[in-house]
C-alpha cells in the first residue's frame, strides 16, 4: 500500500526511515522495498493443517515521474517468491496481507502480472491549505481509504490481515480507476471509484468508496479521526449461492498520539450481509511505543487485537492478537520480530486456534 494525505506526515514522524528513491534528476526516481519474511505455526484443532514454517519474499518497485510541480505519473510492480503462510494457514484472515506469488498473477481475472499501480495524477492547489488532487488509471482503494498512522503497513507494522485494514469494509486493489483528494487544513476526503475485473464469484464490478477524515493536534499530540463508507454493485453472490447482491459497508479508523513515546490507534467496522460475508463487524485497537523509551528512537512496539463477528458463513467469532518489535538498523534496513495469536469459533462447534512467528526483513531503497 501507498498511503497518502495526513496520516502519512504522521506515520513518517512516528516511524522514521530515512531511505528515500533514488533521485535521477528533480522529475524522476525510482525506489521501492524487498521483505524476505519467514512464517512459522503451532496449531491445535485445525484438522487438515499442520505445523510448518514457510518463506515468502515480495520485492515492490516503485518509478514516480514528475513533468510539473503538480503532476505526476506513478507505476508500482510486484514480485514475490513464496506465499509465506497464506494457503497454509487453516484461519479465515491472512497471517501476512502482503501480495505474495499467488496474489500477484492474473490480477482480478484481468490476465495481467505484476503491475499493481499505473496512475496520473494532477493537483489543484486554491491557496495555501486547500488542494484538490485527481487520479485516474490503475489504483488502489487502500491508498485512499481506511488510513491508520500505526496500524496500515504490512511491511513496517502489524502483518495479520484483521490489523493492517479492517476487514469488515470491502475495499479493492489494483485495477481501473480514478480518486479524488482534497485537504483544507485539518479536513481531508478521499473519493474513489473503480472498475474491477472480478471478484471471488468471477463477476466484474463497480466499486464507491468516501472517506472523511479531520486530524486534531491538541495537548496529548496529533490525531486523525476518519469515516469510510464504502459499497459494490450487486454483483455479489448471497450466501446462498442463488441471488446477487451489493457489499456495503461502515468503518471508523482513529489514531491518536500520548506524548512522544505512546499512540494507539482503533478501528470499528459493520457490513451488511445480503451478499455472503466472513464477517459483520470488526472491534480492534492497539498501542504504539517508541524506542526512544530505552534510547532506541527509531525502533518501535506494536501491540494489537481484533475481534470479529462473524457474518452469514461458518464463522461466529475470529480473534486475532498480535505484538512485533521493529528494530531500525541504519537508514534502509527494519528486522522485525513478529507473533501472532489467531482463533476462529465456527457456528457447527469447533474450530483452529494458534500461534505464529515470524521473523521479517524490510529493506527500503
């Protein structure tokens, strides 16, 4: 994901990499991340599933080429090797949301590999705080929508799925689209709309997105307060596999600093289930703590939980609780330590619980 708006200069101050894209010239730089991770798992219940570890590598390239001061015109690649423990898992949510091998061949059935972001953008600039942004091309709702300054990179941060963006509220990536930006001062929207080549019932369609957001710096430290709503064409398969119907959603996304050491971060989400949903609601929150608590200032702690209510599936609950320590070894390389606890309850009794560890890598360029 390429967060944007707000929650970026708050996230950059909180979590700083000083590795910046290479610079050809003032209009043109590449850069990018690679993140070889390895993935291990100690089960109980979770019949068809066993122990094992499992690698995954992605490496993201990323080309921004800028004619004017207000446009630019970005692609971002994908390649991975591995799927780390995505497929091998027996749990509903991701251990890691990173695109991995498989998710990045025949992206939405649109038969195309590796190219996740192709977009022009061009910004409108009414005095000195208020500014209109407009892109079009290949996006990614993710950019726009459910921003978290602690809590919304797989790379930096939290690696389970539930943590990263709220899985209770649909928001698509990679495909074709146009969104709009605007900030004025401490108010910011975002607006996105997107064709998508197709879902998990192998149907094309439209995707609307609107988030509202206002950061406030008080006392404490800056915050940032979000409203993402969200919904589909009908073009969803109801849970009984025999009508199609929209996907429509709620979430609230909230981070907020406690001086210069403590953030935490919540999100709430609801979604309707007309169309067959994992899950109706989403309740997570976590904690921040900066290394400059022990002399460490670019390392940092993150602590975090999801419960999840289950929607018109199998699933009545998932739970999913998470720590990492990310240490900062000079200005382009992150080792991250990374456990996980991971539980679904099935509404037929049972179900698989577990640990996962992981050790990640990222090395930004």
């Amino acid at each position: 994901m390429r967060t944007q708006g707000y929650s970026v200069s708050l996230a950059a101050l909180l979590l700083p990499v000083a590795a910046n894209a290479y610079e050809f010239n003032e209009n043109l730089s590449i850069g990018g991340l690679l993140a070889p991770t390895m993935q291990c798992q100690s089960l109980s219940d979770a019949a068809g599933a066993r122990d094992t570890c499992r690698a995954g590598t992605p490496l993201q390239v990323e080309l921004s080429f800028r004619p004017t001061a207000r446009d630019e015109v970005f692609v971002k690649l994908g390649f991975a090797a591995g799927n780390a423990l995505n497929g091998y898992s027996p749990f509903a949510l991701s251990p890691w949301a990173a695109d991995l091998n498989d998710d990045l061949k025949d992206i939405n059935g649109r038969g195309r590999d590796h190219l996740l972001n192709a977009w022009y953008s061009h910004r409108f600039e009414f005095g000195d705080t208020n500014q209109l942004t407009a892109s079009v091309g290949i996006i990614d709702s993710t950019d726009y929508l459910d921003e978290n300054a602690y809590a919304n990179d797989e790379f930096m941060q939290f690696q389970n799925a539930a943590l990263t963006n709220g899985p209770s509220v649909f928001l698509p990536s990679y495909d074709l689209g146009a969104a709009a930006q605007w900030d004025a001062g401490p108010l910011s929207v975002r607006a996105v709309l997107m064709d998508v080549g197709e879902n998990d019932d192998g149907h094309d369609y439209r995707f609307y997105g609107v988030q509202a957001g206002y950061t406030v710096d008080s006392a404490f430290g800056s915050g940032t307060y979000r409203l993402v709503v969200a919904g589909t064409s009908q073009d969803f398969l109801d849970a009984s596999a025999v009508r199609f119907e929209q996907r429509t959603g709620v979430l609230l996304s909230f981070d907020q600093a406690f001086g210069e050491v403590v953030g935490g971060w919540v999100r709430f989400g609801w979604q309707t289930d007309d169309a067959a949903v994992d899950y109706a609601a989403l309740y997570s929150g976590g904690l921040d703590i900066r290394g400059s608590a022990w002399g460490r200032a670019d390392d940092n702690i993150g602590l975090g939980y999801a419960l999840l209510d289950g929607g018109n599936l199998n699933i009545e609950t998932s739970q999913v609780a998470e720590a990492y320590y990310r240490l900062q070894l000079g200005e382009s390389f992150g080792l991250t330590g990374d456990l996980q606890y991971l539980r679904d309850d099935y509404k037929g009794g049972g179900g698989p619980s577990g640990w996962i560890y992981g050790v990640r890598l990222t090395v930004e360029y």
